[in-house]
C-alpha cells in the first residue's frame, strides 16, 4: 500500500501535457506489429496497461522498442504472421490488452494463454470470447468465464456478421482485429455508437474497412480480411481520459485557470466536456487541429460555479471512464445531479458506482446509491468536510484514487487515499504534474 493525503492548496495555474491517450497508445502498437516494415508511434502513453501490450507484441514475434520518451519504433511481421508465444502473456491490469489481443490471436493459427492480476482475473470475458468462438476460436476459460484463459485460434477463422449485445468498444475492436486475417467480410453491428479508435486506425493502415450509419444511429462495420497494413507514423493525442481529472480540478478549485494541451476530442470521447459545460463548466477549446485522423484542441479550463443536472444516459458510452471524477464535481456543483444507465461500472477494475459512493460520503458529500447510477446532492462549491483520520477505499481502482485526490483539493481537512500505486496502471505522472500546479 502506498496512502497519501491530498489536501487543498490554492488555485491551479499554468499549462499541462497529458499523456497519450491510452486507448489510441494499444491500437498503434497492436496495428503496427501486424504491418510489415518499420512504423514510428511518438506521444505513446508509457503506463503499465500499454507496456502489457508492447510486450505481448514482442512476444508474439514483432520487433518493438523504446527510442525515447513516448517514442517507439516497431517492425511488424504482417497480418497471418504472428509466432506463437513461448509463455503466457501477462497483462497486468489491462481490460483493452485482453480483450483486443484475444481477437487478434483467434484468427492466427496459434495459441496463447492470458493471465492478469487479481482485479482483472475478476473481469467478464464472455462477451469477447463468444463472438471468437463463432468464428471458430477454441477457448478454455477459468470456471465464470474468467482469467486465467487458453486461446486457440483458428486458421481460417469463419468471418460472421455480429450485433452486439451490449455498448462496447471492446468488443467491438476484438471482432474486427479477428476480421483482418479471416477471408471474406467480418461484419460488426453496433446499435449504441462507442468509441471509434480501432476503425479510424484501421482506415489509416489501409485497411478495407467501411461503416454505413442508419436512420435510427446504428453503425454496421465491415472490414474485408487477409488485409495488407501499411506501416505508419502515428502522434498520439493526448488522453482526455487523463486530462479529465484536471480540467474538473480547474472548476472546482476556486481561483483556478488551466490550459490542458493536446488534448484528443474524439466526439466518442468528448461526453464529459459536453456534461461539464451543461453544468456551466468554462472550458475553451483553443487551436482545434487533426493530428493522425483525430480532433485535438488545447482546453483553457477556468474556475466555474457547478450547478447539478439530470444526465443523459445517451452520452454513457463517450464518457464511461469519466462517471467516477464527475461524481466529484457533482458533489461540488449547486443542487441535485442524477446519473442513470451506468451498470457497465460495476464491472470495471471495481464496481465504481458502490466504491465511489463509499469514498465520496467518507468524504463527507451526500451521495444515494440507485441501481444503475448515483443521485448526489451538491455542496454548492463548499469545500467537502473530508475523510479526517480515515483513508477511502480505493478497491485498486486507478480512476477512483486520481478522483479522490481531485476531491481532497477542495476539502477542508483533506482526503488520504490508501491506495497510490494503481494510478501508474494509466497516469505515472499525475502526483508529479498535481504537486507541480499547485505548488
């Protein structure tokens, strides 16, 4: 265990880079092993999760190395070509590793087994492992459906057309990295949009991917199989995911202003800069740009007076990593804010929805726990009381300890978490970056 108290410590001032965006960081290594030649990936995110899948590529026969800070070289053995690994490939903590390097070995004629650590052993994997199966992977799962699981892929892979059960970017990413060395057409159908990295970075390793949007928003992906990638220059964005936690720092904290640059504002992504200004957050975008076939802008983030809403559960799948700091500036804002449609939470690396209920009343805002979200009842912009000789349970859950430390900024006898070390699974410089704003 690591504990640290977070207290409050004067207005937020200056500019900040955040790292790269994660999600984006998986997909150019992953896509980039399976080009063949030589791709430069510069702004990778150098977290625990992304060197989980850098090593899992490496093991699975492509050339991967670190050049310089966010900067790596990969040479990849093309689509068809990855070698079978000769361990099983750890993943640590990440959920997206998993699920998308599931579907890339299931339409390789090899075989892999995953393991990961406690929290992510508890995770549901059927959801990827079903459509896999369909196109004729051979999977051996722990008993529920688990890690620790053996992957045997199949050569050729069946392609299918799949609609999926539930919003899920992940699975939908697992289908079509399986699609790419299958023959034929593997088709995705997505009724709730989610996150769109995976079919952009396909497109732009020259894939023959199309998406055809209909009258009622459902998008059918299909990608035509044994592709030939392209190797790539790739700048990641950085994460709004990461850049989340300080631009409600900046509205809560009075006196704060804040430019975040770099920012990626994927509108798959954007769903909690829309619900800040609808509680009449400032944020500005300054210099929109494109880098890499996604939008990116620098946000100016000034201190706001927060007033509660109904949120629309419509935006959940473009912010759902986002609900836990949200939680936080709702328990500042003025009045009610009531969060609905949020069940996939309580299958992240916690259930989020009962841990930050838990935190946060530690903390000292008043929160009720519902079934599918959390009503919490603002303080007005007054400072939360604070956890006093308490630490809140962070359940090893990175986004619940960077939201509780955003919290202790505007508390009055600040907030100790008991847990720092998660938060270097996705943000290894968020203390330093924190302590240096304030300071």
């Amino acid at each position: 265990m690591r504990p640290r108290r977070f207290a409050a410590s004067g207005p937020l001032k200056g500019r900040i880079r955040v790292p790269g965006d994660k999600s984006i960081s998986h997909r150019s290594l992953m896509l980039s092993a399976l080009a063949v030649g030589e791709s430069r990936i510069s702004g990778l995110l150098e977290g625990e999760d992304v060197l989980a899948t850098a090593a899992a590529m490496r093991a699975m026969g492509a050339q991967v190395e670190r050049t310089g800070e966010g900067e790596w070289l990969v040479h990849g053995v093309g689509v068809g070509s990855l070698l079978q690994p000769q361990a099983a490939l750890d993943m640590g903590n990440s959920g997206t590793s998993t699920r998308l390097l599931m579907g890339l070995v299931a339409s390789h004629p090899i075989t892999a087994t995953f393991v990961g650590d406690a929290s992510l052993s508890k995770r549901p994997m059927k959801r990827v492992t079903d459509p896999l199966s369909l196109m004729g992977a051979d999977i051996t799962a722990s008993p529920g459906g688990t890690l620790p699981l053996m992957l045997r892929g199949a050569s050729p892979a069946v392609p299918i057309e799949y609609r999926l059960p539930v919003a899920s970017a992940q699975v939908k990413s697992a289908v079509l990295l399986a699609g790419l060395n299958t023959p034929g057409i593997t088709t995705v159908i997505e009724p709730v949009p989610t996150r769109d990295h995976s079919e952009r970075m396909l497109k732009g390793f020259g894939a023959e991917l199309t998406v055809e949007v209909d009258t009622s928003g459902t998008r059918t992906i299909r990608i035509r199989g044994e592709a030939e990638l392209q190797p790539q220059r790739i700048e990641v964005p950085g994460d709004p995911s990461s850049a989340a936690f300080f631009i409600v720092a900046a509205l809560v904290v009075p006196g704060s202003e804040l430019t975040i640059e770099n920012v990626g504002l994927n509108a798959t992504r954007a769903g909690l800069i829309e619900v800040l200004r609808q509680m009449g957050g400032d944020i500005t975008e300054v210099n929109p740009r494109e880098v890499g076939g996604e939008p990116v802008a620098d946000l100016l983030v000034r201190h706001s007076e927060l007033k509660g809403i109904e949120v629309d559960p419509a935006v959940v799948p473009s912010m759902v990593d986002e609900f836990p700091v949200l939680f936080v500036a709702a328990a500042l804002a003025e009045g009610r804010t009531v969060t609905t449609g949020l069940d996939e939470l309580r299958v992240k690396e916690s259930d989020r929805l009962a841990v930050m209920a838990e935190a946060l009343t530690a903390a000292g805002a008043r929160v009720q726990e519902t079934e599918d979200g959390l009503t919490i009842d603002g303080t007005g912009g007054e400072p939360l009381r604070g956890s006093g000789n308490h630490s809140v349970a962070t359940h090893l859950d990175h986004r619940i300890a960077m939201s509780m430390a955003v919290a202790g900024l505007v508390s009055k006898a600040g907030v100790e978490v008991d847990d720092t070390r998660p938060i270097a699974t996705s943000f290894p410089m968020f203390e330093t970056l924190l302590d240096g704003l304030s300071a």
